[in-house]
C-alpha cells in the first residue's frame, strides 16, 4: 500500500506559475507509474501528465503540452507538476495518482492509489 500526499497548490494570477508536489509513503515508490489529474466543479476526472518508473516516459494531456513538466525524484519519493503560463481554465483539484506498473496510461481507473487533492485556482 502507498499513500499520497499532494501540496504547493493555491491561487495564482493568470500567467503566472506553480510547482505541485506528491510525496509517496513506503519504500517501493519507484516501482510506480505516476499520474496527475484534474477536476473541476461539476466536471469529470481528467488526465492531465503521467511518468513511468524512473521517468524515461511522459505523457501529457493536449491542454497542457507546452505548460506543464512532470517530473520525478525517486530518492525523494516524490512527483512534480511544474505548471506554467497557468490559464483560468486550470482552475481544478489536482490529484496525484500511483500504480504499480512501468508505465499507465490516461484513464483515471489505471490508477490503484490516490492523493487526497490541492486545489489549484487562477485568477483571470
């Protein structure tokens, strides 16, 4: 079992930027896939970057290609989202995600293991 913990989330203007971190409990973290996801009000789970296990792998949902890096420290047990030139429409709950597999894909039900969430708002 893993737990997640995300933080760095708050308000930010538009244009500006943010650096989103998860810290995973346990001493297996390298052996999963990561992911982050969005949600907003009213709105379904979207994908938003996924890494394989030692970060070889990157994906990123077309909405943010350009803006968004994830990364990963596996001596720290850690995942970034590092959020650029942020837009209102970011405006979510963001949610770190695990499973224990090189690498996972898109769909929110790939992922076994789930943060509680830091909310994200831009301001316009």
């Amino acid at each position: 079992q893993v737990q997640l913990v995300e933080s760095g989330g708050g308000l930010v203007q538009a244009g500006g930027s943010l650096r989103l971190s998860c810290a995973a409990s346990g001493r297996t973290f390298s052996s999963y896939a990561m992911g982050w996801f969005r949600q907003a009000p009213g709105k379904e789970r979207d994908f938003v970057a996924s890494i394989s296990r030692t970060g070889g792998f990157t994906g990123y949902a077309d909405s943010v290609k350009g803006r968004f890096t994830i990364s990963r420290d596996n001596a720290k047990n850690t995942v970034y989202l590092q959020m650029y030139s942020l837009k209102a429409e970011d405006t979510a709950v963001y949610y770190c995600a695990g499973v224990n597999r090189l690498r996972a894909g898109i769909s929110a039900h790939d992922y076994d293991y789930w943060g509680q969430g830091t909310q994200v708002t831009v301001s316009s």
